[in-house]
C-alpha cells in the first residue's frame, strides 16, 4: 500500500515539475545555446585572432569540440569553418 502510495506521490511530482518547466523549455534551450555559442567563441578566440588571456587553459578543450564546429559556424552565418586548421564542410 505505502510502495503504491510512494509511486503516486513522486508520479504527481514529476507532471508538477513538468506543468512548471514546459512553458520555459524554448526559452532554457536558447540560453543554452548561447551559453554554448560564446563559450565556442572563447575556445576558439586565439584561432579567430581574438586576445584571450586564457587561451592556455582553452586549448585543452580543443579536442572535445571539434564535433561541435559545423554546428556552430552555421548558427554563426558562416558558409565555411573561419578555422584554418579545422575544414568540416
């Protein structure tokens, strides 16, 4: 009874959680995005001759974006990669 009970209360949370998050899921997804679009923009800055004082601790990230490239300059309005070094399309 109590393990039936407990599965009714944690299923009533979550259509609560999702009742309150379902107007805003556009809306966290944009900011992630650009989130996500500016941390590209400090990563690759020094490729793109940007200063960027951290670029020591950024080229450590290289390898785990590279898959994120095309996506990334086509959302920027770019036709091509502005990376020399990395040619996706």
């Amino acid at each position: 009874m109590l393990d039936k009970l407990g599965l009714m209360v944690k299923a009533f949370g979550r259509g609560l959680d999702e009742y309150y998050k379902a107007p805003y899921r556009a809306t966290f997804a944009r900011a992630q995005q650009q989130e996500d679009d500016l941390f590209m923009l400090l990563v690759f800055s020094e490729a793109l001759g940007l200063d960027n004082p951290a670029t020591f601790y950024t080229l450590e990230l290289l390898p785990l974006i590279y898959e994120d490239v095309h996506a990334w300059h086509t959302r920027m309005g770019l036709e091509r990669s502005p990376l020399d070094n990395i040619s996706c399309c």
